[in-house]
C-alpha cells in the first residue's frame, strides 16, 4: 500500500511536470472531427482557408555559453477551396549560421478528411541559401485538397533575446485561434509592444513557474498572448503598411537583472539612448569625431559659400553632397564604414549621405543632429519605450530662425525640406543627448498651377499657351520626368486626355534650380478639344482635372487613408469663344469644404464680356490623415470634385 | 661604394617611373570619354568599350567561358551599373570575378571588393527550389559619365545550352566586341546572326576549330512603341552544339529530330502508373463515349487533384520526374504534370506528346534552321484529336492554352525524334467582349445601368482566373475597384465561366451616380463608358522601325439609353460612322426609337507588320478611335 501510494504521488509529480512542460492547446494529429468534417468556415463562409490554430512557446537556456531560446511552432490550416491548395507551400526563413539561429525537428503531415494521415519524409524538405545570413526551409504538403487538414511543427534555437519573435496573430485568411506563450526568466525584464488591431488579445501572466531543467533551473515568468476567432486581413491601399494595423505582439528587452543585485539595462531613458547612440562607432561618432568625416568636410568648403545665410549654407550644403553620392536604395541606421571611406566609393545608404551632409552642416556652424525615423513601410515610430530597433533611416534636423527644417538628401530633385515620401512617416526623434525630442515630421504645401489661355474655334479647336508651374513634391515629380524626355510627362498628359493634341513648342524654367518653382511653358493645338453639333458647341473647360477618376471607390474602410503630404491645385482657364456664338450654358459656381478646414474647393466661372470667360477651380488638401469614420466625407468630396470639373460649357450660335 | 649605391637607386627610380604606366604621362586613360567618336554618343546611354566573350569547349561536357566588358555610363539611364551573371549551382561555377570603376578621364578610381560581390538565389515565387543562382554586383560612381569594367570566368560541366551573343541592347553603342568560340574536333558548333549581317573568321587546325566575330563602331539603337520584339531589331549571334552531354545522358542538335531524339531518351520511362492510379483512370473513362470525352475528364481529374509545385534541381530542370512521383505527391512542375497526363491517356490507349515551348515572352527565337532549346515550359499535345494542353493551370478549359502559349513555334519530341510545331493561334473572333448594356438615366444624371458580357478567348482570362481565385466579396471588391465607372453600388454582381469551352460570363446590376453630368438644363451622357478604349501610341519625330500591332480582338457592343422623362436629344453624332483600315475596323450605329436610344458599336483590331510610315496611318486610326469613345450624347429639357 505504502509503494501505491508513492507510486501515485510520483505520477502526480510527473503529471505535475509533464502538465507544465506540455506544449499547448494543440495536439499533433489529433484533429477534431468537426474541423475535419468542416466545408466552410461559419464566421466566414467565403474564407478559402482558416487557420484552426496556431501556438507557440518560447523556452529559455543557459545551457551554452551564449544565452539562447526555444522557440516552438505549431500551425494547423483547414483548406477549405482548391484556390487555397498554394497555402500547402510553406517557407521558414530564418538567419542560419551566420545570423545564429538554427531549425530543428521540422516536421509535417496532412490529415485527410476520412482521418488518414500522409507524414512528410527528410526528402521532401529543402534549404534555400538565399544570401549568406538568410535562410529559408521549403517544402510542399502532397495530396492537397479542399477539406484537407495541414500541420507542421519546428523547433528554432536563436540568441536573438533582444526582440525574440514578432508574433502576429492576423493574416490573409482568417485565423480561430493563435497563441504565443513565453516562458521568461526573472532576471530578464520585457516589455511588449501590442498592436490590437481592433482585436482582443487577451495578456496573462503566472509568475510562479519554473523554467529550464536539470542543472540550468531558474525561476520564470510565464507569459501568454492570446486571441481568438481573428477576421481575414484585407489589404487596403493608401495606407503606410499593413503592418501597422494588423494585431501582432512584440518583444523587447530592457533590463537583466543580476542576482548579485547589478543590473543591464537594454532600455533606459531616451537621454541614455540618445548617449549611447552619440558614443557609439557606427553612429555618433561617425558625424561627433571629425577624423572620421574630414575629407567630406573639406571637399564641401569650396561649395558653400562662407558669408551666405543659413538657409543658402544649407541649400549649398544639401547641392554639394547629392552631387557626390549616389543613394543605394536601401535604409539602415548603423554606418556601414567611416564617412570619409564611404565618400570615397560614391554610394551609400540613406542614413550614410544624411549623416555626411549633417557634419558638413555642423562643421559650418550649425546646430544640426540627426533625425532618426521608421519609413512608411517598415512601420509606425514607437514613443512609449526607447527602442532603437524601431528605426531605420535618418534624416537631418535643425533650426533656422526658429523654424525647424528636416533634411533628406537622397537625390539632386528633393528641396531643403521636402524629405522623400518613404520617408514622410508622421514623426522623428532628434538624437541629441543633452535635449532628445520626438518632433512631427510636417511638408509646406506643395502646389501646381496650370494657366490656360486658349482660343476656341467654330471647329472646336483650341488654340493657345499653357503656363503652368509647381513647386513642392509636384516640382520634384517633374523634374525627374524633364530629365527623362525634352517634354516631360506634358506629352502623355495632354495626349491623354486630348488624342489630338499638338505640342508646337515647349520652355522649362529653372529646372536645374530645385529652390525655385519648375515653370513650363507651352503653345499648343488641340484639334477636336470641343463637341461640335449643329449649332452647339460643348467644351470640358478643365483641360487637366485635379483627378482622373476617384480612387476611393469602396462605400467603407477598415484602416485610415494616410495620404503622404498636403497638396493645392490651381486651374484657371481664359477662353475666348468664337464670333457669332452666345454662352448658353455655364457651370454654376461651388464652394465646398471638409469639416475642420481639411480640404477646400471652389469653382468659379465669369463672364468677362460677350466673347470671354473665366474659370477658376482650385482644389486644396490640407489634411493627410483621415480615420475609417471619415473615409466617406472624403470619398464625396472627391466625387463631388470630379463631377464639377467635368461639367460642360454649352455655346449656341447666334440665330 | 655609396656613390654605386646611390646610382643603382637613381636609375631604379627612374625605370620604376618609366615603366608605372603611361597614365602619368598621358593626359587622359584610353577609357577616357572624350575619345567615344559623338556618332556612338547619339541616343545611348551606354558605351561599350570593349567587350570579348571567349569560350573554349574541349569537350562534350565542358566548357570555359572567359568574359570581360569595359562599359561606359554615360547618365544615370544605363543599366551598366547593375552587373548580374546568371548560373546553374549543379552545372555552373563562377570564378575569377574582378571588377574596376574608372572616371570620366579614364582614370582608375579604384577596385571593385569581392564582397561587393553578392551570391543570391535566384529561385522565383513559382519555384520551391531550385538551383538558379546569380552572383551581382551593383556599382556606383555618382560621377557621370564613368566606366565600368568587369571580368570573369564561367565554367560549365555537362549541360547543352550555349549563351547567346547579344551584342548591344537598346540604347546601347559599341566600339568594339569580340566573341571567340573555339571547339574541339568532334564538335561541329551550330551559328546563326540575326539582325545584323556578321559572319566569323573560321581557323581549323588539327584538334580545335576556331570561329571568331568582331564588331566595331556600331550606333545605339532606340526602342520605340509598337515595335516587333527585341529578336527581332538587336543583333545577335546565336550558338548551339551540335555534341553535348547533360549530365550522363549524350544528344546531338544537328536537326531537330536528333534533339527530339535526346530528350525522349531523357524522359524515357518515367510514365508508369502505379496500379491504383491505372484503376482510377478506367474507373473514371468508364461511361465515356469519345476520345475527346476521356480527355475532358482526365484533364480535370488532373486540375482537380494536382498542383504547381517546381522543384528543379540540376538534370532535374531538363528530366520530368516520374508519373508515380506526380500520383504521389499530387503535385509537380510543367514537365512532371504533363509527363503525368501523357501517362493517364496512354492508359486510355490515346497518344500524346509533350511540346516544349517559351511561355509568355515575346520573342520566338526558336526556327527551323537552328537548332537550340530557347525553352521554358512545357505543354501537351494530342495530334488525333487536334487537342492542347495546359497541364499546369487549375483554370483553363480543354484544349485552351492561354495567350501566354498561343501561336508560338515550338517543338514536339516523339520515340523517333520531333520537329517544330505551332501552337494554335486565337483569332480576333474567338477572342471577343460583347457587352449588352441597359443604361435607365434619370434626370438627376444617375442611373441604373444593367449588363451583361461574354468574354471569349484571351479576353476571358482573367475573369476565370478572378472567378478561381478570389471570394465574392473579393470578385465585387475588385469589380468595384477597376471599373472606369464613376462610383456606384452594387446589386448583383455575377461571374460565370463555362467548363469546356474558353468563355465566361459576367453579369451586373448597379447603380451609379452622376453617370451624366448635369448642366443647368441639360445632361450629359457618354455614350461609352463601359468599354472605352483610349489608348494612342505617342508620337515621334521619325520612326525607325517598322510597325508590330499584336492585338487580335473584336468587341460588339449593344447599349440601350432609356432617356428621363421630359428630356430630348439636343446634339448626338450622325448615326451611322464606320471606319475601316488594315488595322482593323470601328463602326457605330445609332437609333433613336421613343425615349430610347440604341448605340451599337463593334471594334476589330487586326495584328499584323507594317513598315514604318505608316506609324501616322496607325495613331490617326486610334485617335478616332478614341475621340469617337468619349463623345457625349447631349440632353435637354423639353420646353414646356
């Protein structure tokens, strides 16, 4: 009796153990007969997929010398539809060697609906080396047909403590059930970065449990993200990234702390993070200790002029260091090499040429520092935690007379203060140790104007000179175009809209001058511009609309429209009509505007004398943000834009 | 002793400054730009400076190929800057990578560093693994114009693709190219120029034959819109063995039919099918009454339990796998899926070939007196039945190839060899849209518009593919999201695709607002938004080219106004207009029966190869075109 009863209390103690290592909600190939049974998902009848679970844990070990974790991954997917049998491709990348992280027991099977299972072997996974530090296992589930059930599970061993893995709970098809649970020593102090997604992801935390085995055991915090019953996400256009809205939860390290009482800290104050990024080789000391930029510096003094204003120095400043260097396309924070060594190869990343024109600036005077930001597509800045990892480019900022201005040099046809679109993300944080601050990241408006002066004939013809000019992102987007072609986009412009067209001479001005608004000036022909019948002549006064056509068309949105920057348009057209010919029609005028001054439009047409009019419609966006819950005040302004632009002007013959 | 000493030192300084080069003494490096004649200037935005292929083949399965290029980049238009050579990881070994930047005067601004010389995997989405590598390098100097030079040394094992010489591409001038090919005795190597007139110097002695070609001074040459392709205006030297090996298999592409031969030794035996799969296709011919109807079922059987996975690993991007792996796995590539379907039909005692081919690129270099596999894919052919196959596609109905396959020149291998076929070609009837539209307008300028068109051919494609892939609510998003209609909602929106034949049917019900813009007393209609075709090639100074028109399509259209009450019809064009041309024809009739207005348009588009002037003829038919789409029919208030 005594031996049952220590029998019994030791199974207790192993059911006790086994219950806290067991690996979660999911069994592997024990599916339910109802998901096997399943023919459409019931939240979402048309889905043609869903993911029935997904789990994950996340498992510490000082067994080696470098701290590392366990990462395991289970995911079971329900085909519902043959469109969806491309989901049985899989594709788990991860660093390989060179990035420290390795896959282990990689399994997969697929579970047909009369229950029988199909395991695959060794032979049918592959390892893709797609550059030295990444890599990617690959394989393809055999058999795959709607009502199948695909599973797999790995194991990744990494020594990325740091961020650990970002874990999203959203994806293309919808999703019943994800979890991630991670076991966190106590000496290691996280913080989470949870975007809900208009989700609910439930947090718990047990601190009472017992992490690693054998040698190695420590106390540990077991923490657990979960959601359920998640919608599809459906991508959206005008949006920075997805990824900003979609429900995921991430990992940061901040502290560890020792159980001699010390600790490190991984995140601090954003003063520390800013002197720490200051000392740093790949960062501040780069633009701080002038030995390793002075060759840049020195070939800059040539080209600025010492006693110019400090707006002209910058103007100069930003001429010279995007003649020298050529922008590689990519974004990173951390120097690659010293600036005087990336000077001399001619070609660098963002952050790199930035950082060259800081010094330059800072070696003439001036009190610049770097502006650290995230780009629209790598995702939204986080303010709350000093997080370095969140960055991946940076801009240059400083003030003159008070107003602040950001620098983006990465081509010759951006401005002083137009940074580029990417790079137009809503805010920065001005690493400076002494005053560190997060500043809003805000363009002027950026204006086009088109002046039309045009005869009309009792052909329908128009004849006469457009004169139109920009400044701002619409001058940028145009002088890249001039340098392309003798006509820049004018041609396919006007030919678009007018087949007949005929361009019989063209002037650009001041298009090398990017400080100064591009102005064009055009003498044309449009044959055929008016709808001639009988005695009536019909003519589109608004020869180029502020929009083609509106592309907003959904009724509703789910994500906000983020346009990228503030925009006027100005149209005015003098017309004079032919002899012989009354007004008989004009378009009545309008004056709209979005609630809160977001937007403006006014429409107006005069007549000047018998034989000429005026017509003047301008369109301004002041506002770039617009929530779901305004998306459909902006879809009617549009509309309302577009349909007042295309009215007609009806002119009748003198009887 | 010191004075020796001494001398011996002054003279070695002397010769070392003798012998470092001409470049301290010459004012500019022989790269510099200044010394490219301004004829090569002309319309380039690339210099080639130099340029030699050298390839030496001592044997059915090697090869050596030593390259190297001097380029300048004259703006920042040229592409010279990005370098990527290409290869195969279980053939090919890329070695002796050098590379150097050099300044507008042509001199040595510095070495390229191996580690700017990045290895990638090349495998695209379509693929799951493969062994298509590429080792790149992209340069910059951001002083233009600068020169570019780049060496390097490829060596192939067992393969039977030769590179082709393309000597310049578009914008792109030469000073002087060289390509060098020697070959071993046994290997009668297979040329061919295309677009420029270019014969070797021909040097045989004993073991070796060498062909050598040189070009010098040749002009850029501009792309211009509408233009035949690339294969057909860039000069190029084809190469093709007529001795290879690949892998362990030995073939000869002295004709068509010995390579026919090869690769039917290649893909020998691997159509078995187990014993379960032989008893699944009896079971499901069983009630068929005709060849054709036992491939109708077959190829669905196919497409309903199979899918694209691509696993091309060495030999294995030229030897389908197995029928037994296919029924296993339910899953292969183009050569497998076809290689599975020959299978099945064999077991119904119908004969089948596969057709190698060149999916979706717009060149066909493949020709009856060359012999040389400028293929990617691979299709099934039934000769008994005149029936085409696209095994690959879960889609497609029988016998429809898609307009990524139609009427290419491709070959089909056979157990006694093969020869070169085309696939079929679809005629401007078989590809068709025909809208029948009812547009209610009221006098607001909304209107209810109800439609419903066929689509034929290549024009329904992509509505079967929609109709595959996405959900309702995806199809009306997309519908919503692509139309040129000014906004509406939806009421019924439907698409419907028929199984055998290349048609599909969408149907909708919406209502839009502002489809006329309202002036005043009157409204204006367009009397066709629904299938609007806008599109005119730019224009040109003068043409160079002569003129390719590809489209092949015809669209009837009937539109049915219903006019609001208490309007009239103040200004429509004449009711009859036609327009006939070469490159096909437009007309449009209208009839006014009560408050109805009846607008019927058909548009054929013809291809066809013109010379250049007639660019002008061409951009006048489609300014006509298009002018005549947008017209406005205009409505006015009845005066009471």
């Amino acid at each position: 009796m005594t031996i049952f009863r220590i029998f019994t209390s030791l199974l207790f103690l192993l059911l006790s153990f086994s219950v806290s290592a067991q690996k979660g909600p999911m069994k592997w190939g024990r599916v339910l007969k109802a998901d096997l049974e399943m023919t459409e998902y019931n939240l979402e009848p048309d889905a043609e997929a869903v993911v029935l679970g997904e789990y994950a844990t996340i498992d510490f070990s000082f067994d080696s010398d470098v701290v590392n974790y366990e990462f395991f991954f289970h995911k079971r997917i329900k085909i519902l539809k043959e469109s969806a049998v491309d989901r049985g491709n899989i594709s788990i990348g991860y660093s390989g060697k060179g990035g420290f992280e390795r896959i282990r027991g990689l399994k997969a099977q697929v579970i047909f609906p009369d229950g029988s299972r199909e395991e695959l072997g060794k032979k049918d996974f592959f390892e893709e080396k797609v550059t030295d530090n990444w890599r990617r296992k690959k394989f393809a589930f055999p058999n795959l047909k709607p009502g199948c059930v695909i599973e797999y599970k790995y194991k990744k061993i990494s020594e990325g403590i740091n961020t650990l893995e970002d874990w999203y709970f959203q994806e293309g098809i919808p999703v019943r059930f994800s979890q991630i649970q991670v076991d966190i020593p106590s000496v290691y102090q996280y913080v989470y970065l949870i975007e809900s997604g208009s989700q609910k992801i439930e947090h718990t935390e047990d601190n009472n449990i017992q992490g690693g085995g054998g040698a190695t055991s420590f106390k540990a915090n077991r923490v657990t993200f979960k959601a359920e019953n998640i919608p599809a996400m459906k991508e959206e256009s005008y949006i920075t990234t997805m990824r900003d809205y979609q429900a995921s939860v991430r990992f940061q390290l901040k502290e560890i702390l020792y159980s001699s009482g010390s600790s490190q800290k991984f995140l601090s104050t954003w003063k520390e993070l800013a002197k720490e990024l200051e000392e740093n080789k790949s960062l501040g000391r780069n633009y701080l200790k002038s030995s390793t930029h002075s060759n840049v510096v020195n070939a800059a003094k040539s080209h600025i002029d010492k006693s110019a204003s400090h707006l002209d120095k910058i103007k100069q400043a930003q001429k010279f260091i995007t003649s020298q260097m050529k922008w590689d396309g990519s974004y990173g924070i951390w120097c690659k090499e010293s600036l005087n060594k990336l000077f001399a190869k001619k070609i660098a990343d963002g952050a790199e040429i930035n950082l060259m024109l800081l010094a330059i600036l800072r070696s003439q005077g001036l009190n610049a520092y770097p502006a650290l930001t995230s780009t629209r597509d790598h995702g939204k800045t986080i303010h709350l935690y000093p997080i370095y990892e969140q960055f991946n480019h940076i801009m240059v900022y400083l003030e003159v007379d008070g107003k602040p201005i950001i620098l983006d040099a990465l081509d010759a046809f951006h401005p002083v203060g137009y940074p580029h679109s990417n790079s137009l993300n809503h805010f920065a944080w001005v690493l400076n140790k002494k005053d560190p601050k997060w500043i809003e990241v805000k363009t002027k408006n950026s204006t086009k104007s088109f002046l039309a002066t045009f005869d009309l004939n009792v052909e329908g013809d128009l004849k006469g000179t457009i004169n139109a000019g920009s400044n701002g992102y619409y001058a940028i987007t145009e002088r890249e175009e001039f340098h392309d072609s003798k006509y820049g986009d004018w041609k396919n412009v006007l030919e678009g809209t007018f087949p007949e067209v005929q361009i019989d001479s063209i002037e650009v001005i001041n298009k090398e001058e990017i400080d100064k608004s591009l102005k064009v000036n055009i003498d044309c022909t449009i044959a055929k511009a008016a709808q001639v019948n009988g005695d009536f002549i019909y003519l589109n006064p608004v020869v180029s609309p502020a929009y083609g056509e509106n592309r907003f068309k959904l009724e509703k949105r789910n994500y906000p429209v983020d346009q990228i920057h503030p925009w006027k348009e100005n149209y005015i057209l003098n017309l004079t009509i032919p002899e012989g010919y009354d007004l008989e029609e004009l378009p009545e005028p309008v004056l709209l505007a979005l609630p809160a001054d977001g937007g403006r439009f006014s429409h107006q047409i005069k007549k000047i004398d018998d034989t000429h009019i005026q017509l003047v419609s301008k369109v301004t966006i002041k506002q770039t943000y617009f929530s779901p819950e305004e998306y459909l005040g902006l879809k009617k302004f549009i509309d309302l834009i577009i349909e007042k632009q295309e009215e007609q002007i009806v002119l009748k013959k003198k009887s | 002793m010191t004075a020796m000493k001494n001398k011996i030192l002054l003279m070695g300084l002397v010769l070392f400054c003798l012998n470092t080069g001409s470049s301290l003494f010459a004012q500019n490096g022989i790269y510099a730009v200044s010394n490219i004649d301004s004829e090569l200037l002309k319309d380039a935005h690339t210099v080639i400076r130099y340029e030699k292929m050298e390839i030496h083949i001592p044997s059915a399965s090697k090869s050596v190929m030593k390259y190297k290029s001097v380029k300048t980049l004259l703006n920042e238009n040229s592409h010279a800057d990005e370098l990527v050579i290409s290869y195969d990881k279980s053939f090919n070994k890329i070695g002796k990578i050098k590379g150097k930047i050099y300044d507008a005067s042509g001199r040595l601004v510095r070495e390229l560093k191996k580690s700017e010389f990045k290895d990638r995997s090349a495998v695209d989405h379509s693929t799951m693994y493969g062994d298509d590598r590429y080792v790149s390098v992209k340069v910059s100097h951001s002083d233009y114009p600068y020169t570019v030079e780049l060496e390097y040394k490829k060596t192939e094992k067992k393969f039977m693709y030769y590179p082709y010489w393309a000597i310049q591409g578009y914008k792109t001038s030469v000073e002087k190219s060289f390509l060098i090919v020697d070959v071993f005795n046994g290997n009668q190597l297979g040329y061919k120029s295309l677009n420029i007139d270019l014969e070797p110097k021909i040097k045989k002695d004993g073991d070796n034959h060498e062909y050598a070609w040189e070009v010098t001074n040749r002009k850029a040459i501009k792309g211009e819109a509408v233009s035949p392709s690339w294969n057909k205006i860039l000069p190029m030297i084809l190469l093709t063995p007529s001795e290879f090996n690949l892998g362990e298999y030995r073939g000869t592409m002295t004709s068509w039919n010995a390579y026919g031969k090869f690769m039917n030794e290649l893909n020998k035996g691997r159509d078995e099918l187990t014993e379960q799969m032989k008893k699944k296709v009896y079971e499901i011919t069983a009630n068929a009454r005709s060849d054709r109807e036992k491939i109708n079922i077959l190829y669905k059987y196919l497409q309903e339990n199979t899918r694209y996975v691509g696993v091309q690993l060495g030999i294995g991007g030229w030897q389908t796998f197995s029928a037994k792996y296919v029924s296993e796995n339910e899953y292969g590539d183009c050569k497998a899926l076809t290689n599975y379907m020959k299978s099945m039909l064999k077991e119904v005692g119908i004969v089948s070939y596969p057709v190698l081919t060149n999916r979706g690129a717009s060149h066909n270099l493949i020709q009856e007196e060359f012999v040389a596999p400028y293929f990617n894919h691979v299709i099934l052919n039934i000769p008994s039945e005149d029936y085409w196959l696209e095994c690959t596609s879960s889609d497609h109905p029988p016998n429809y190839l898609g307009s990524d396959n139609e009427n290419k020149t491709a070959f089909r291998y056979t157990e006694s060899g093969g020869e070169l076929v085309k696939t079929p070609d679809y005629k401007a009837e078989q590809n068709q849209e025909k809208n029948n539209a009812i547009i209610t307008l009221l006098a607001t300028g909304d209107a209810h518009l109800s439609n419903e068109i066929l689509y034929t051919g290549t024009q329904q494609e992509r509505y079967r593919s929609s109709k595959f892939y996405l959900s309702q609510e995806d199809l009306e998003k997309k519908f919503l999201e692509s139309e040129s209609l000014p906004s509406f909602a939806i009421n019924k929106y439907e698409i419907r695709v028929n199984e055998i034949k290349p048609e599909a049917t969408e149907t909708y019900d919406i209502d839009i607002k502002r489809y006329a813009t309202k002036g005043g007393k009157r409204l204006f209609v367009p009397l066709n938004l629904i299938n609007a075709i806008s599109y005119v090639p730019p224009s040109t100074e003068k043409r160079i080219h002569p003129l390719e028109i590809r489209s092949d399509m015809f669209d009837e259209d009937q539109t049915t106004f219903k006019l609001p009450e208490g309007y009239e019809i103040e200004s429509m064009p004449e009711p009859t207009f036609t327009l006939e041309t070469d490159f096909g024809f437009y007309k449009v009739d209208l009839k006014v029966e009560g408050n109805q207005l009846i607008y019927n348009r058909k548009l054929k588009l013809t291809p066809g190869e013109y010379p250049a002037e007639r660019y002008e003829d061409y951009r006048n038919f489609r300014k006509e075109i298009g002018t005549r789409d947008s017209i406005k029919l205009v409505l006015v208030k009845k005066k009471t």
